[in-house]
C-alpha cells in the first residue's frame, strides 16, 4: 500500500488534470490502487485542506462523490492573449501614469471574457 502522503499527491494531481469535469472517488481509488476507506480519508483530508471540494453523486444506484480541484496551476496559455503582451503603450503604462491598467478598456475586456469562460466552465461541471 502507498504512504498516505504519496496517495494525496498523487490523488491531487489525478484530480487536478481531469480539471472541471471532476472525478469519482471510486474511479480514483481503483486508478491509483487504494482501498476505498483509505481514498476516503485522503479526500476529506484534501478537502479539509482546501485544496478540492467533494459533491455527493449517485451513480448506479450508489452515493459516492465527484472530486474538484479547487485551483489549478498557472499555465503560460492563460496569459497568452493578454492584450499588455503586444500594447502599443506598455512601456508607459503603470498604476500611477495616465495610462493605466485601472483605467484600461482593452484590459478590462480581457479580464471579464476569462471570467465569462471560467464561469461558464464551472457551472458546465
Ligand atoms: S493595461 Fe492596457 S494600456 Fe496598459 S499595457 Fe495593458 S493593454 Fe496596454
């Protein structure tokens, strides 16, 4: 049987890659080859430190839980279509100059379309 810390690891990172559509605590346990009570204290502990959330799901006939990453890594993807990266005035733009990302449509724009994904990707799950 694997160490505890090495069971939480792992389950981690297998929840995290499978991103918003979550994954059953069965399925998990029988991946990485753990009992179910054993995969069931990894998760509360996980939960416990905020690190996934658990929703009960019915699933033949059974209760068991989807489990959630809370966060996900940062990836370069998600900055990629920043509009900062290719602006005309970024070399004079700063929180205290006239040009300013307080003030900026184009950055504002960006900001509330990736909101409107992650939003919409969050209620798919
Ligand atoms: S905040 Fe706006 S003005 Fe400033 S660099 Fe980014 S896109 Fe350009």
């Amino acid at each position: 049987m694997p160490k505890r810390s090495d069971l939480e690891q792992k389950a981690l990172q297998f929840i995290v890659n499978n991103g918003y559509d979550g994954v059953l605590q069965s399925e998990l346990w029988r991946k990485l080859g753990a009992s179910s009570r054993e995969g069931s204290r990894v998760a509360i502990k996980l939960e416990g430190k905020g690190l996934i959330r658990r929703e009960k799901e019915l699933c033949s006939g059974r209760w068991t839980y989807r489990l959630y990453p809370k966060r996900f890594p940062a990836s370069i993807d998600l900055i990629a279509d920043c509009p900062c990266l290719m602006c005309a005035d970024n070399a004079r733009c700063s929180s205290w100059a006239t040009i300013s990302p307080q003030n900026c449509e184009k950055l504002t724009k960006w900001l509330l379309r990736i909101a409107e994904e992650e939003n919409g990707a969050l209620g798919d799950s």
